[in-house]
C-alpha cells in the first residue's frame, strides 16, 4: 500500500465554442447579450478561454478535472487579491451547465498585458525581485481553511512522489537524448528533500504563460486554478523554467529559500520539463526549449548541489 496519491486517467477533453458562450450569456447574463465573443489567442489548456467584449473573458474548463477548480477560484480569489501586491483575477460572475455545456464556468475581467518570456523582460534582476515579492505576500497570507492539495490541483503542494511515474517514464523516453543518470540522481535528490510540514499558500503554476507583463516589467499573476494551501515549491520551478542565473539567485535570496525547499523547486522544474520533453521529441522548437531549461537545471545543480 502507497499513501502516494493517484492522478488518475488523461482527461478527456470536451470542445467550446464561441456561439455556445453567446447561448450561455444569452440564457444566463442577459445583461451581456450582444457582445462580442472571440477565442482568446494561446488560450490554454485546461480552459477554453474567450473575449466577451472589451473588457471581460469567459474561461469553460475543457473536462470535468478542470472543473473541480471552478468553485474554489470562485471562493478564494476575493480573498486573496486585496492581499497581494500585483493584480490577479477576481470572478465577476459563476456560470451554470447549459447550452450543451455541462460544467459550472466563470467570467472574468481582462487583465491586460503579454505572456513573460525572457525576450521580454525588460530587466531580469528586477523581475526576480517582484516575483519574489508576489510570492512572498502569498505566502504570508493566512492558509486556515485553504484548499489542501487533491484532484482541483493535481495534488500540487503535495509530495512530488505523486508524479515519480511520469518522471521515470519520461526518463526511460530520453534515454540517449540527455544524462539520464544526472536527472535521476537531481529527481532522487528532490524526493528526498523532506518538507517541514509548515503550510502556506502557493499559486500552483508559476509558468510564463500565467505571468504578465507591461513594458517588460511584471504586471499581473493569472491562472490560480491549481492554487491551494500547503507545500510551496511547486511556484519555485520558474527559477529554472525562465529566470536568469543571475535572477535565480536574486529570486532565491528575496523569498528566502533553504536548501530542501530549493532541491524541491528543481525537481518541480525538472518533472515538468522532462515531461515535456519526452512528449515533444518530435517537435523540434518545443524540443529545443527543454534542452534550454535542462540544461540550466543540470549546471545549476553542479554548483550548488
């Protein structure tokens, strides 16, 4: 027996589209009939994501996975945005199944700006320290009642135990393409790295895509749908994933960071970033950005172990 949680099948993706958002605005916020409905471009994964007018988005979860999230952004966001010191999103409104659509949705206001990417970014140190800073404030906001780690998010906050199978499995993919010894010995390294068990907010995706910028500087945090309460490393693996070696540092030092939560962090970056790369061999730009953060994750580890 294994109290290592389950993550269950691939979910199994339903499709949306802009004429059943306006039958669902229609026959649930008549005050919004007639605006304009268009897919949001790079909307993401886990939501079908559209405009609705100029100033709102609608986010359909894409499975019923998903759609655990869609009661919890609902509860917690009104709490924690007045808390925090960038924007993030606060639900205008909690849609019900209907038009053929059979998940509870939301509508939110538009937060504008563009993903983060480092080519964007205007100063990397600078980055560093206001994302250290978000991170900071969520942490230090009160985690009683919080969502603890389950099925809403993957069991992120959790032990990364949960995703040793796709690690392995990514691993055994790679064999040949990259030091698979090194990556086994970085990924046992983190398994290894006991939590203290002291709980505290963490967003759950700090990725590029969930970060947004204004002139090159960090303007907004959105997408807290694997948000929850306990283990914080997960929001760690953006030190590797997109920071500089001269902003990881920074970013590390602000938080601050000790030496088991830090082993955690890479090994959140390297799970995800193996997996991506077994996924992708065959798409070579996306094959190209693993290797990228692989790397970074490989030397990094050399100097500090």
């Amino acid at each position: 027996m294994t109290n290592t949680p389950d993550l269950g099948p691939v979910p199994q993706r339903i499709a949306a589209d802009a004429g059943q958002v306006r039958r669902l605005i229609e026959l649930q916020f008549p005050q919004w009939t007639g605006l304009p409905v268009q897919p949001v471009a790079n909307g993401g994964w886990d939501n079908w994501t559209f405009h609705l007018g100029a100033g709102m988005l609608v986010r359909l979860p894409s499975a019923s996975e998903y759609a655990l999230a869609v009661g919890k952004e609902h509860r917690w966001l009104p709490v924690l945005a007045p808390q925090l010191p960038l924007p993030i999103p606060v639900p205008l409104a909690k849609g019900e199944p209907g038009a053929g659509y059979p998940y509870s949705w939301s509508i939110y206001p538009w937060l504008d700006g563009e993903p983060a990417s480092a080519d964007r970014i205007a100063d990397p140190v600078r980055f560093a320290v206001d994302l250290a800073g978000f991170l900071t404030a969520l942490r230090s906001i009160d985690p009683a009642d919080g969502p603890r780690p389950g099925k809403h998010n993957w069991f992120r906050g959790g032990t990364l135990r949960t995703y040793d199978g796709q690690t392995q499995n990514a691993l055994a993919e790679l064999d040949g393409h990259i030091d698979t010894g090194l990556a086994r010995q970085i990924w046992e390294n983190a398994l290894d790295a006991r939590w203290d068990g002291v709980e505290s907010w963490f967003h759950g995706d700090i990725a590029e895509g969930n970060l947004l910028l204004n002139d090159g500087q960090l303007a907004a945090v959105i997408d807290f749908g694997t948000c929850g309460v306990g283990d914080p490393a997960c929001d760690l693996a953006i030190a590797w994933t997109l920071l500089t070696a001269e902003g990881r540092q920074t970013f590390r030092e602000r938080l601050p960071v000790g030496p088991t939560e830090w082993a955690r962090g890479r090994g959140w970056a390297l799970w995800k970033t193996l997996a991506t790369y077994a996924y992708t061999l065959g798409n070579e730009k996306e094959a190209t950005s693993a290797r990228h953060v692989l790397r970074e994750i490989f030397s990094e580890y050399a100097r500090n172990g």
